[in-house]
C-alpha cells in the first residue's frame, strides 16, 4: 500500500462442528478448537448435538479441516 495505511485483518473463519455428545461442554469444544489456532468465538448448543467455532484466521480453521 502506498499510502501508509495497514491493510485489513482477513475476516475471521466460522466452522461448524457436528455430532457432538451431549456430554461436551463448552470449555471442551473451545480447548480443541484452540489446539488449531486461535479463537474468535465459541458456540455450543450440547442438547442438539452441534457447534460452531471461530478462528481468527483462515489457516486454522483449514487446519481443523483436516483432522
């Protein structure tokens, strides 16, 4: 960029994660997910089985993916 100015922060990654027992607790999901990259937000909705996880960046959640 010419004019100083930094460029934006790549907008972060929401994954979904399904199939998840209904023993999973929040603080579970969110170590996991953290063991890819960094967090930006945790979701857990336990009786329904399902999740999401956003990753600041599109690295870790490609990461994640590959499990």
């Amino acid at each position: 960029m010419d004019d100083g100015e930094a460029a934006d922060p790549p907008p972060p990654v929401k994954i979904f994660v399904g199939g998840l027992a209904s023993a999973t607790t929040p603080a579970a999901l969110r170590a996991h997910a953290e063991a890819f990259g960094p967090l930006v937000d945790h979701v857990l909705m336990a009786n329904r089985g399902f999740g999401f996880v956003t990753f600041a960046d599109a690295g870790a959640a490609a990461a994640l993916l590959e499990v």
